[in-house]
C-alpha cells in the first residue's frame, strides 16, 4: 500500500530528472564547423581566424583610441577583399541620457543600389569597454559578419539588398547607431536590422527582441531557424536590466528585425577575460547561425509593411516555436480559469471535493509560495551577512553559484513538505489540486493583463491542469478513482509547468545573479504546489523525507558556498584604481571601488587608505576606498564662456567650450541641481543638436563627451539660476607611469580582482564659475 501512495512522489522525481537531461542537451550549442565546411555555410573556424586577427592582442579598442582605428583599418581591409566598397561614417552625435561623441562607423551594401525602403542590415558594433578586448561584445559579432559577409559573395542574390554595418561607440552610449540612423544616406532605406550582441563570452545565442512587427517576426523566425532558442519572458526580463544595445536604435528608427546575444559566464563581461582565449567556438557558431538565417530569411521575404501586432512565444527543447496572437491571451486565461472552478463543482458533486478542503487547498498553495520566498530570502540574507554574496548595488555574481543553484531550488522542496505536513488532512489531494490549479489560473489571468510575455507559463499549466482531470470526472461517476488516474490530474500541469520553466531557470543566474536564486525558488513553489496533491496521499514518512531531503540539500548547497571563496581568479570582483588631481587645490587622492566593498589586505598594505567609503565626486552615487596620493601638474580641463544672452523663460542661455588640455578622451561636466538646466544643445558640423540630459540622484545635471575634438566641443545650455559653479573633470586610461604607488596598488590587486568597464583611470577636475557677467 505505502508503495502505490507514494508513487506519485516517485514519477515525479523521475519525470523531474528526465525533462533536466533533456533541456540540458538540448540548450547545448552546437559543434562549432571546421575551416574546410562548404563555403555557403557559416564555419566558426572561419570566424575564429577573423576574430583573432582583429583582437588576438587583447589590446582594447575603445571610441577614439588608436587601437579603435587599428581594427577598424582590419574590418575595411577584410571588406575590400571581398569586393565590398566600404565607406566611413564619421560625425558627433549625442544620446538621450547626456552622452555624446564622436563615432566612425563602417557601412557597406550586398546586393546592388538600395532605392526603396526594402533594405535588410545586419549590425554589430567594433568598440570595445577601455577596460577588455571586448573579443566577445562584440568582436565576436564583428567577425560573424565578415564570414556573413563573404558567404553572401558565394550565394545567389537576394530579394532585397544588405547593408552591413560596424558602428562604434556603442559602448560609449549607442553612438554609431544614432549617427547612422540619424545621418546616413541609406538609413532610410532599411525596413529590418539583424543584431548580434553579447553579455558574456559564452552560452546559446538567444534571440531576446524583436521589433514591432512581433507576430509576423515571430512566424518567419520559426520557420527559419535550425536551433531557435527564444521566448517572450526574454524580452520582459531584458527590460528590468539596465542595458541598451543598438537594436534599440534601430527599434526606435521603426525597424524591424532581430536582436541576437549570449550570456554565459557573465563574469568576464566587461572586463581583460572578455578575450580571444576565452572566446567560446561553438557559441559563435549558434550566433553565426542564427544571423545568417535571420538576414537571409528577411532578404528573402515578400512581406515589407506587416502590422505592429505583439504575440507570445516560446522554442520547445530548441527544436520548435510556438507562436500565438497576444489578444488570445486573456480570454484564454478567463476560459482556463471557468472551467477549473466548474471541475470543481463537479468534483463536489461527485464527493471528491467539499468546500473545507478547497479552502483549505488554496491557502496551502499561497502558503507554499509564501514560506518559499521567505526562506530563500532568509538565506540570501544570511549568505550577504557571511560574506559569500555581494552586497546590494554590486556585480552580482560569484565565482561559484551551482551549490546555492541546487539549494534554492530544493527551498521549493521543504516548503511544499511543511505545507503538505500543515495541511494534508483538512486539504487531501483534490483540495490541493484546486488550490495549486486555481493559484495558477489567476496568475496566469493576472499576467495576461499586466505582462502578456510571461503569460505562456501559467496559461499551458492552467489548460494542462483542465484537461488532466477530465479522466477523474468521467471515471469518478459511480466508482472509484484509479491512483494512475488521479497521480495523473497532478502530474500533468506540474511535470509541464517545470519543463516550460525550466530554459528560463537556466538563464536566470546569468542574466540577474544572486537575485535569481529567490525568484527561483518562487517559480519553483508554483511546480511543487502540484506536488502537495501527491503528498497528501503519500505516506508520512515520504512527506518527511521530501522535507528532510530538501532541507538537508540547502544546508549542503549552503556549507559548499561558505566554504568557497566568493570570487576567484577565472571569476574575479570588479576593482578599479583611480587616481584624481584636484586642479584647484593642487591636491591628489586614489580612489578605488571594490565590488565586495572590502579592499583586499595587499593593496590596503601598498597604500594607507580611509577605511569609510566615499563618493567618487560630489553628487556621485558611486563609493569607494579614499587615500591621500602625491599630486602631480597635470593640465587641467578648459570650459570657456563664448558668449550669454537671456531668453524668453527667465533662464539664462550660455555658450561653451569645453576641452581638455591633456588630450583625455573623456570629459564629463555636472551642473548642480541649483542650476536647474533646461536645455542643452552641441554645435555640429550639420548644424545644431538637442543633447539628452543625465541625471544624478541629487538633482546634478551631467553630460559625458567621449573622443571629442582636440579643439573642443561646443554646447549651448540653458540655467534657471546663475552664475553657478560647475564640475570640469577629464579622464584618461591608465595611471600615471610616474607614480610608484599606482604601480604598486596595481600589483598588489590579488588574481581573484580586476578592473572593468573604464578600467584604471587618470582624472582631473576642477571648477569653473559661469557667471553671466563674464561672457558680455
């Protein structure tokens, strides 16, 4: 008898264990192809050799360096070799978010003249962070469209022409993007753009955006995709992260298209790892793949003006897309849920359901998920107390999450056992089947309303939860209901539920870090909330072996993480040494900002730093380690009064020139909050340019020029209040080579440490009153 109750338990376990082999496999990337493949087919090979020549040196190649021209004079050279005439887009530009520069991108066409607006571009971008090769974001892109390029050479022509595009200074803002969109010739001849991008160095290439034309998009990319990897949570969870790429751009220019990147081992993003050695094959392949399909499908398509019309999506084991009309969601979701509360009436009637135990089923569900959250919360907690998780604001990766993977996913474990144990007798199995199928019901009607992309999870759970219990209500009448029959009610939705999950899960660490781990556990709790109906007919002893089980597992996930460092050499914490010269004081100090907020005993050793963290600049929302540093003369930056007049709001309008004595490639300029800034406008060589406006959490107004001119940059700005001080600071890569000290905090910086994004740098900042008495 103890066997037959607990073999739901038991089929559970094992379907379990059979759907994670069988997503593992099949979100593999694939076999990269060698450099003999047939010359019409993408070879990672091929790509590889590209992606060597342009960034073998590990030098980074950020706007404006000259290791930036270098590879770019290494893309033209290739383009020309394939007989493409490639042209150099110059010109300044500036973003929405106060950034501006001066970007050259790389433009070339396949397929004749581009007169109509039928056009198909394939884009990745060729600048790189100062801190990394940037071998992955993106020269990884950048040679996937050199062997695109050239397999494009060897193919029949297609239906409409490609424009193949390189921008720069994407990283410095999407730069190269808006100054093609905005400028060049052909930007209004392109109706689709395929983007490859990346987050990481490895991983299966997700195509995680699409533009407006989302349901005709959807249907093409399934048909043309070999290994489509994609969903429409993808998209929602993009959006809670703070990033851009430039399909953005291209989204915002009415584009439609597709958006390409990978995400494994995050750690190296952004940083000296992001390299050529540590470049995956076969995830170049996949992406290779996916472009190549992408831009060949839409160069192919006879449908040029498809409706704005949003769908839900998702791959099945990376072999299929399912794609459904998004305005079917909801009534959907209403139907899925009618028909669940009226099986419940006939489960009353039947006597397999009174109204206590459904009571008492739904409060079991919520508890689950309740007593999940609180648990993975708590020991998120205790992990950030102890050391092993970094601190809020922070990267938040550790070198070795797959012990604390496990942990919180068996969370999900000892929830549903307590509950199961709290509830088993008032709720019985159909109690908690109505509970766990009604709680998903109304999420899955709730999400259909607020985040339409998530709904595919929990309207396939609600309709399997539907159609599962049928075989009960029609063998329930007049006899007595099978343990096959009734195992199956429950196992359905959960076993299908976990296995929709499941690819999300799997992403979920590299995409959010830490904060993956309780919304992990959470998602989890919806699955074993089908669990509780196979508990309350199992045996006390089973209930209380999935609860130790689960229990002893997370203590074990959790001992494995304390033991082990948080970070480590192939996985390091973020530690970037500034030096900072006080133009005005003549005065200097390091600033340093560790990702642990712990500065490593060797460098606190190499110079005596203030233990209490400060901010970066006055206004500056970044903290970091303060230490008195010897002061050298360097040149500081320069901001001019050309000309002020008043204007009709009662502001005061002013003219400046900025630029930096010293040749740094970066100059930022704040404006305190006081000055309440109205406009800001740069000159131009096509004329003048409404720039956007950064701001900082105390009110202060920044705008960040990257590769300016030697001359300078000339903006106009519009104050409420003056005269005003603001801040002047210019910043160069690298320390300087005469300080000792940098030297020696730069050796001192442990293997498990490493700088990222700006890397190392040399600021000067001073202050400039601009007072309106000073420029008549």
């Amino acid at each position: 008898m103890a066997i037959e109750d607990n073999r739901g338990l038991i089929i559970a376990g094992a379907g379990v264990a059979l759907l994670l082999a069988a997503t593992l496999l099949s979100y593999r990337t694939p076999a990269p192809l060698g450099p003999d493949a047939s010359p019409t087919v993408f070879s990672a090979s091929r790509a590889q050799a590209i992606l060597k020549e342009l960034v073998g040196d590990d030098v980074p190649h950020p706007i404006g360096s000259a290791a930036n021209s270098a590879v770019r004079e290494l893309i033209v050279k290739r383009l020309t070799a394939l007989g493409y005439a490639a042209e150099l887009q110059a010109g300044l530009v500036c973003n929405d978010f106060g950034e501006c520069g001066t970007p050259t991108n790389i433009v070339a066409t396949y397929g004749g003249d581009v007169k109509a607006k039928d056009a198909v571009l394939l884009a990745a971008h060729y600048d790189s962070v100062p801190a990394g090769p940037g071998a992955s974001d993106d020269g990884a892109g950048v040679a996937n469209l050199l062997e695109i390029a050239r397999i494009l050479t060897v193919m029949p022509a297609r239906r409409h022409p490609i424009v193949l595009l390189v921008t720069d200074g994407e990283e410095a803002g999407l730069l190269g993007a808006l100054l093609f969109t905005r400028e060049h010739r052909l930007a209004g001849h392109v109706w689709a753009a395929v983007n490859m991008e990346a987050r990481g160095v490895s991983g299966p290439s997700l195509m995680f955006e699409t533009g407006t034309a989302n349901a005709w998009l959807m249907h093409l990319y399934a048909a043309s995709m070999l290994r489509p990897i994609t969903n429409s949570l993808c998209y929602v969870v993009y959006k809670m992260l703070p990033n851009n790429t430039d399909f953005t751009i291209f989204k915002a220019a009415s584009y439609q298209g597709f958006n390409f990147a990978f995400i494994g081992d995050v750690g190296h993003y952004h940083t000296p790892l992001d390299s050529w050695a540590n470049a995956s094959a076969s995830t170049i392949q996949h992406q290779g793949d996916n472009a190549l399909s992408a831009v060949l499908a839409l160069a192919n398509s006879t449908d040029l003006a498809s409706a704005a019309q949003d769908s839900v999506f998702f791959d099945v084991f990376a072999r299929g897309v399912m794609v459904w009309p998004i305005a079917f969601v909801l009534p959907a979701a209403l139907v899925a849920l009618m028909l669940l509360l009226a099986e419940a009436v006939l489960l009353s009637r039947q006597g397999q359901l009174t109204g206590r135990q459904a009571a008492y089923g739904a409060i079991g569900a919520l508890t689950n998920l309740l007593v999940g959250g609180a648990l993975s919360l708590g020991v998120l907690a205790l992990l950030r107390i102890l050391g092993r998780s970094p601190p809020i604001g922070a990267p938040p990766w550790i070198a070795h999450p797959v012990g604390m993977h496990i942990g919180f996913s068996a969370l999900a474990l000892v929830s549903a056992g307590a509950v199961a144990a709290w509830f088993a007798r008032r709720a019985g199995f159909w109690g908690f089947w109505f509970g766990a199928g009604v709680s998903v019901a109304l999420l899955s009607v709730a999400s259909a309303v607020a985040i339409p992309g998530a709904s595919y999870l929990l309207l396939l759970t609600a309709w399997a939860a539907v159609l599962a219990a049928l075989p009960c209500l029609f063998l329930g009448k007049g006899r007595a209901l099978t343990h096959g029959a009734v195992n199956f009610a429950a196992l359905t939705p959960g076993l299908i539920l976990f296995a929709v999950l499941l690819p999300l899960l799997l992403l979920l660490y590299p995409a959010l870090g830490t904060l993956a781990w309780p919304v992990c556990t959470v998602t989890l709790g919806l699955v074993t909330g089908f669990l509780l109906p196979m508990l309350a007919n199992a045996t006390r002893s089973a209930r209380q072996f999935v609860t130790l089980l689960g229990a002893g597992v997370t203590f074990a996930g959790i001992s494995i993480t304390l033991l082990l460092p948080m970070y480590s050499p192939s996985w390091p914490q973020r530690l970037n040494i500034e030096y900072w010269v006080d133009a005005d004081g003549g005065q200097a100090h390091w600033w340093t900002q560790a990702a642990s907020l712990h500065l490593p005993h060797a460098m606190a050793s190499a110079v005596k730093f203030d233990p209490l963290l400060r901010a970066r600049f006055t206004g500056s929302p970044s903290r970091g380690f303060f230490a008195d540093a010897p002061a050298l003369k360097l040149a500081a930056p320069d901001l001019r009064i050309s000309a002020t007049s008043g204007t009709s709001q009662a502001a005061t309008h002013f003219e400046l020139l900025v630029r930096s004595a010293r040749g740094a490639p970066t100059v930022l300029v704040v404006f305190p909050a006081s000055a309440r800034v109205q406009d800001v406008v740069v000159t131009t060589h096509s004329g003048p340019l409404r720039a956007g406006r950064k701001h900082h959490q105390d009110g202060d107004t920044a705008l960040v020029l990257a590769d300016i001119p030697s001359a300078g940059l000339q903006f106009g700005i519009d104050l409420s209040e003056a005269p005003v001080r603001v801040q002047v600071f210019d910043q160069s890569y690298g320390l300087p080579e005469e300080l000792a000290d940098g030297k020696a905090l730069q050796r001192a910086r442990p293997q498990n440490a490493t700088s990222s994004q700006d890397g190392d740098v040399t600021v000067v900042q001073r202050t400039v009153l601009l007072d309106p008495a000073a420029g008549r």
